[in-house]
C-alpha cells in the first residue's frame, strides 16, 4: 500500500510526518550501529536547522553513535523545557530492509516506528506547529539521544546537564496502548553477584568441597524475599545464572545477576545494602562472595513540581479534545536519568504505540495529531 497517497486535503501534516518517519524506521538504529544511529542525528540535525534552530551533532563516545542537541535560543544559559526522545532501537542490522515502515489502515509497522521514532519526529512537528509568540517567550532544548536501549550509559550525564539547566522535561516514548502518559517510574540497579566456592569429587570427596552452587541458590531465596510488592514496590529478581565446572564436581564458582527496583533511590539502597551485607555473611565456610554494580538507574519518583506539570499536561490535553490517564511505570526510560536534575519530567508524551522491541511494533496514527496538538497547547502555558 502506498502510504503516501492515503491523506489528503487536510491532513497534509499527517502525510509529511509518516514520510519523515519512513526515512527514519527504515534505517537501521540498533544501538550498536554507530554509523545508522549518527545518520539519524543528521536527519533530524537537517529538521532542526530548516527551522531556524541551532542544532548541533554530540560526540558520546566511540562505543555509540552521535547525539543531538538543538535550541532556539542558543545564548540562552536556562531553558524553560527540555524536550527528548532516542535515536536507538533493538533491533539487528537488516531489520529496516525485511520489514520496511508499512501503513494498514490506522497501524503503522517497522522496526522502531513507536519506540522511539515516532516520538523524535512527534517533538519536530509540535515545534512546527507551535505558535511562533510561544517559541519566542521560551527557551527550549531539544536532546535525543543514541543509546537509551542499552541504559544510555553514555549519554546520562550530557542528560542530566542539559536538565540541570531546565525547568521542566517532556520525555517523547510512546504512549500505553490505552493511551495513558507515565508520571513516574522506578529506579534499577543491576548487580552481578559472583560466589567462589572450593572443587572437589562429588563421590570420592564431597565433604573436602565447598559449593558456589549451593551458596548461590541460599541466597537468591534469602534476597527474593526482599521484594514488597504491595508495600513499598521493591522488587528483586534473579534473572541470570550460571556455575560449575561438571556434574560430579562441587562447583567451584557459581555467578548471578539480580535486579533491583524501586520507587525511590532510599529504598533501592536499602535493599541493596541488605544483599551486600548477605554477601558479607556466607552461609557455608570457606565460600566467598563480592558483588559487582554494573548498572545504575535512578528512580524517578512523584513530585510537587512533577504534579504541576502533569496539571497542565491534563488542562492541555482538555484543550486538545483529549482525556488521558496517568500510570506509574516499573520500566525506566531517560526520563529516569534526567529526575535527579530535580526538575519536573513526564514520559510517554509519544503517539500511541504497542508491541514495543519485538517484530509486532506498531504505532496508532489516528494518535499522532491529536497528540501532537496537546504539545502545542501544553507550549502555551508553560
């Protein structure tokens, strides 16, 4: 189907906006393409200027691909919003050429088209349709970048130095299936636990044996009962393990990864104090165990200044004909990494999209207007 050819008349804007978001979904942006991810930023970089922004290409490194960054007051030392959204999807090369952006009636297809492509060209657009007395009285920035899919370990701190500088943040994921926007989410350490214990013939001399195994298997039982679920939300999950050298050997080493989540940096560290304090405590003599925090992801929690900003996300969309529910979300998105700033951010300020990181990704169009307009209108009142 041609998808080109499906709006006429007034919906010239639709038609423009799924043809940027083609160029952009079949592109291949896997994390790791360093090459896709830059020619994306260079996409939007070409957007931004034709508006008369300043925007610019961020080097973060060599392990990633280049970030961007574009204002409209480019002597501006505060902003009055930050908006964001990522370059980065999931998917392996050769994903945007065997399933190229597609339209079916009210769905759109490919790789990336809701996570989070339709949400970069959704922040161009309600900056095109602004009204130019709105963008003239605020100073805005725009960040996207290229490696939120893997924690955006490089990019967190051009993040949070850019919110550090802002009064508020709208973060351009996707919206739930239900159409719901995200006021907050939890925090997530991740940890890498590594038991050492001492080998020995399971026949011939089992007691000479200390098993990593066995310590490991203690402990993941101890800590999963750490998780509050209807108490403080904490949750702690064992999601990988490996140990042992052969079945008739006490196992020597045995290594496992756990997961912490919260609501609140306090409560993460408390939890993870617990499990560094369990470590400190084997239960059998002679075994081992350090703990490796490979993975750190703050918490961002409910605020008065985040309850402002969804009021008038609510008043915006009422506006905009719409009528949008909130959820508090247990998976994180940058917009984890700019709460420490201590400014105001909301999420999920995308069109609607489903099916996220697998081949059934799919984004509402009948979302993308409406959506878009709430922005606009959310621009006049901040």
């Amino acid at each position: 189907m041609n998808f080109f050819n499906l709006f006429a008349g007034p919906h010239n804007m639709l038609e423009q906006f799924l043809k940027d978001l083609a160029e952009l979904v079949n592109l291949d942006c896997g994390t790791h393409n360093t090459e896709g991810v830059t020619k994306a930023a260079h996409i939007m970089q070409r957007h931004f200027e034709a508006l008369g922004w300043r925007a610019e290409l961020v080097d973060l490194g060599p392990e990633v691909g280049k970030g961007l960054f574009a204002t409209n007051k480019p002597e501006a030392e505060k902003f009055d919003l930050l908006m964001n959204a990522h370059l980065d999807t999931v998917f392996a090369d050769g994903t945007a050429a065997a399933r190229p952006f597609a339209v079916n009636g009210n769905i759109a297809t490919g790789p990336g088209c809701s996570d989070c492509k339709a949400g970069v060209v959704s922040i161009l657009y309600a900056l095109k349709a602004a009204d130019p007395k709105d963008l003239d009285r605020l100073a805005i920035a725009v960040c996207m970048d290229p490696d939120e899919e893997t924690g955006s370990k490089n990019s967190a701190a051009w993040m949070r130095s850019i919110a550090s500088r802002a009064k508020q943040g709208l973060v351009f994921e996707a919206a739930r299936p239900n159409g719901a926007l995200v006021r907050s989410r939890k925090g997530a350490y991740q940890l890498r636990v590594h038991v050492k214990g001492i080998a020995a013939h399971s026949g011939n001399n089992p007691k000479a044996g200390r098993s990593a195994i066995l310590e490991a298997a203690r402990m993941i039982n101890e800590i999963a009962e750490l998780s509050d679920f209807d108490g403080t939300g904490v949750t702690v999950n064992t999601g990988m393990i490996s140990g042992g050298s052969a079945i008739n050997v006490i196992a020597p080493e045995c290594t496992f990864g756990v997961d912490i989540r919260a609501w609140t940096d306090k409560d993460m560290d408390e939890a993870l104090a617990k499990i560094r304090d369990r470590a400190a405590h084997p239960s059998i003599d002679g075994v081992t165990i350090s703990i490796d925090l490979f993975g750190i992801t703050p918490a961002m929690p409910r605020s008065e200044a985040g309850s402002e900003l969804v009021a008038k996300i609510n008043k915006a969309a009422q506006l905009a004909g719409l009528s949008i529910d909130w959820v508090d979300a247990g998976g994180a998105s940058d917009a984890n990494h700019m709460a420490p700033s201590g400014f105001a951010v909301a999420d999920g300020l995308g069109p609607i999209g489903n099916h996220a990181h697998s081949e059934k990704e799919c984004l509402c169009i009948d979302s993308i207007e409406p959506r878009i307009n709430m922005v606009v209108k959310l621009l006049s009142l901040l």
